[in-house]
C-alpha cells in the first residue's frame, strides 16, 4: 500500500508544480500570428515570405524532374 501512495504523491507533485510554472508563466498579450488579419498584413510586408503552399507559382512534378536532373 506505502508504493502506491508514493506513486500517487509524485504524481500529485508533479502536477502541482507544473500548475505553478504554468501560473507563473501565463500571458494573455496577444501574439502576431493569432491576428485574423494576419495573412493580409504579411502580403503586403515586403520581407514577408509566403508559405510554399500558399505560392501563385505551381510547378509540375515533370519539371521538378528536369531540375533534379539538371
């Protein structure tokens, strides 16, 4: 019965400690990328760099054969 209790009060120590570090830690300042209107400030950013899913450019799987063979 003594192990189990050791098992359940570490477990309850860990718990409380990570409550802590979470509580000392918490932010409500909103982040840049949590903006809704984010994606539309970064386009007309010029130092922004879109995601390359997200690129006007679409290049086929025979021309990135060509470059690999290049």
């Amino acid at each position: 019965m003594t192990q189990w209790r050791i098992v359940f009060l570490l477990t309850a120590a860990v718990g409380v400690i990570s409550n802590i570090v979470y509580v000392l830690f918490i932010s409500a300042d909103l982040q840049e990328w949590d903006d809704p209107n984010y994606r539309e400030k970064k386009k007309g950013d010029p130092e922004g760099v879109k995601p390359p899913l997200l690129s006007d450019e679409k290049i086929s799987f025979k021309e990135i054969q060509n470059k690999d063979e290049d």
